[in-house]
C-alpha cells in the first residue's frame, strides 16, 4: 500500500514538472536540519571558480557550483561546534594549504546529533582534495572516529542525513566514504601534482567499514 502510495506521488510529481529525480522509485525521508549558514558571497564563489581552475581545470570548466555530486565524505572536526563555524565562515586562507577560499562542509553533526547546514547543496565546499568537485561534505564534532561511531544521537543523524542525501542524488554506499579514503576513490582527480597523495587521517576505511554496514541496515530508497 505504501509503495503504491508512493509511486502515485512520484506520478503526480513527474506530471507536476516538480521535483522528479533520476533515481530508484520512492526515498527516504528528510531528517531535520537547522539552516546555519556561513557566508558564501559573490567574492567567495569567485574564489571557488579560481580554485576549481587551478585543481580541476584539466576536465572540467571552472565554476563554484556543485552539480551531480557522486561521492559523500564523512570527516570529523577535532574541534568545536563554534570553533568549525568561525574556522569555515571566516574566509581566508586556510592554515595548512594556504588557499582560498576558507575550507567548508556542508554539514556539521555536533554531538548532540543536531545537523546544521551550512552551505547550499548547489555549493562547492573545501573538504577534500581532490574531490571537492563531487562530493558532499559532512563533518561531525568529534575528536576520533571511534567517539562519533560510538555516539547514538549523531550516529542516528548521520545515517539519516547520508540515507537522503544517497537517495536524492543517487549516490552508491561504496562512494560514500572517510577523508582518509579519500585517495582511493575512482572519483578522485587532482591537477596540482603536489597535492596528488594529500589526504587527512579522519574515517579510516575499518572504521567505514563499520559505518556503510549501518548504512546498509537503513535499506533502499
Ligand atoms: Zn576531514
């Protein structure tokens, strides 16, 4: 009955022209999220574009949108809620590559398990070297991953928040991976020879092991 439910719904959208993605019937539901958003103006899209030319210029047109993200990072902050916030909102270069724009997620999980978003989906963020042309950032507060697989409330809400973003953009679970994976994705291009073996040790691949089993226990869309 529900399915059926569904599939008139999904109909009446398609006849609608509303929202219709390209991805398998049904979805899952939104979590909430609170709209915590850093500024992200036309200096700061610009800066996104310039960056976008010096990283992934050799194949695609610089620009500061995000279109058709095929991957998701999970990260964790080893700092504060407040303290990611100024670090993402305040732009300027950022103290380990020194470039611009300011790094950025778009979002942050603290550890009472309330997602905020930070920057649009539209959006490209910094999180990632490498893959900040496809992929969805998502932070948590925390200081290892053991804590944030270990804490129920963001735990919960991560996996609920990955769940629809994978159902939205039609993102498989093996693209959904640690920072420290970052290397092995098929995803991953980088133009700035320097940076070609860059990546961060947050979300080991054990410990997205563990995370893309809980992933698999939400089902399908
Ligand atoms: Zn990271």
């Amino acid at each position: 009955m529900l399915k059926w439910l569904m599939s008139v719904a999904a109909i009446a959208a398609m006849a609608l022209g509303t929202h219709a993605p390209a991805v398998a019937a049904g979805t899952a539901a939104k979590p909430r999220m609170v709209w915590d958003p850093i500024p992200f103006g036309p200096a700061r899209e610009a800066q996104m574009a310039a960056y976008v030319r010096r990283h992934y210029g050799s194949f695609m047109k610089p620009t500061w949108r995000l279109v058709d993200p095929h991957v998701i990072v999970i990260h964790y902050t080893d700092a504060s809620y407040s303290s990611t916030f100024n670090t993402f909102a305040n732009d300027v270069p950022d103290s380990e590559l020194h470039e611009l724009p300011a790094t950025c997620a778009h979002f942050v999980i603290d550890a009472s398990g309330v997602i905020h978003q930070l920057v649009s989906l539209q959006t490209m963020c910094r999180h990632t070297v490498g893959l900040n042309w496809t992929a969805i950032g998502i932070e948590h507060v925390g200081f290892s991953d053991a804590q944030v697989l270990g804490d129920t409330r963001q735990m919960r809400s991560s996996l609920r928040l990955v769940h629809w973003l994978q159902c939205r953009f039609n993102i498989q679970t093996r693209n959904v991976i640690g920072h420290a994976e970052s290397l092995s994705s098929p995803y991953h291009h980088e133009d700035v020879p320097s940076l070609r073996t860059q990546t961060h040790s947050d979300f080991v691949h054990r410990d997205m092991q563990t995370y893309r089993a809980r992933l698999r226990h939400l089902g399908g869309c």
